[in-house]
C-alpha cells in the first residue's frame, strides 16, 4: 500500500497545477501533466522520477511505487480507444 498524504503534504501537491485532486490515498493527475510526463520521459537519459521532478513534484514525497504506477497507467491510457484524458471523464 502506498504511504498516506499528511494534509501539509496534500496541500503542497494541490499547489500544483497538474494535479486534479488528491487525498490522504490518491492523487489524480491532469491530462496535460500525463502528456508532458511521457514527454519528458521520452528525452534521452530522463528517468521516471526526473520527469516528475521536471514536472514540479518531490519524488519522495510520491514514492517509487505511485510514480511507476502513474506511468503505467498514462501509458495504457494513451493506448487506449478514449486515448489520455483527466480521470473521472470517459
């Protein structure tokens, strides 16, 4: 199971613009972070957790296992018929 957001560490994700939502289990991304995310993962030598470092969140306070989660999930989301979009929509 992933670690659980303090409110301070709930507060700190929600002041950035990618994030859609996010509670003491979950943080939910936007579309257009997951966009930029497999973008920077696609550059040579930018790693999973450099990306989401570029993109304006603290690797450790995510952990490893929701980060590689959340590229994953993007990424079967792209290839998916409803392609990327932000969570709750279809």
């Amino acid at each position: 199971m992933a670690n659980l957001f303090t409110k301070e560490q709930q507060e700190i994700l929600r002041a950035n613009p990618y994030t859609l939502s996010v509670s003491e289990r979950q943080i939910r991304f936007t579309a257009e972070f997951k966009r930029r995310l497999l973008s920077e993962i696609a550059k040579s030598g930018v790693t999973y957790k450099l990306a989401f470092r570029n993109l304006g969140y603290d690797p450790e306070l995510l952990g490893k296992s929701r980060m590689l989660s959340t590229v994953s999930n993007t990424r079967a989301q792209v290839s998916s018929p409803q392609g990327l979009r932000d969570p709750g929509f279809s």
